[in-house]
C-alpha cells in the first residue's frame, strides 16, 4: 500500500478512478527538460472486471496540493487473476 502524500488514479473511458490502496511498489522517473518519463507499480484490484490497456492512463498526484506529479499512458499489461484479485504489474511512459 502507498503511505505519504501522493495518491495514484486510473483513467479509463475518461474517468478517473482512485487505485491507492491496492497499490505497491510505486516507482516513477523525471527528465529535465522533458518531463514525465516512465512510471512502475504494482496493483492488486478487487475481482476480475478491470481491463487495462495502452488507451489508459495513471495518473500520480499529491495529497497536500492536489497537484499532478506524474502522468502517463499504461503499456500493455497483462493481468494474472489469483484469489480473486486481479494483479498488473504497470509500466507506464510518459509524455516527455
């Protein structure tokens, strides 16, 4: 789970859905100049309804400011159901 101020959403079919919680391993990289260059996390999410794809989006922002830190397309990610859950481990590129 993230800990801290920054809270990590998924936008699908434009909207915004909150994926915090069943989030770990967040790890993302900065360019200057250039901006957002690539993002890695790990979710678990409930059920097996959620199907990602290039056409999605993460999106990083803080808790404090309500400010975007990152923010990207998904690479195609290839889900593995377990227990229930649905586990992606993301990489996400930036627009940098």
């Amino acid at each position: 789970m993230i800990r801290g101020d920054l809270a990590i959403a998924v936008e699908r079919d434009g909207i915004l859905t909150p994926v915090t919680r069943y989030a770990s391993g967040l790890e993302f990289r900065k360019t200057a100049p250039g901006g957002h260059a690539d993002l890695q996390v790990t979710l678990a999410l409930p059920g097996v309804g959620w199907n990602l794809g290039p056409t999605d989006r993460v999106v990083v922002t803080s808790t404090a400011t309500a400010d975007t830190v990152w923010e990207g397309y998904i690479e195609w990610p290839t889900p593995v159901d377990a227990n229930g859950l649905r586990y992606y481990n993301l990489t996400a590129l930036g627009g940098q």
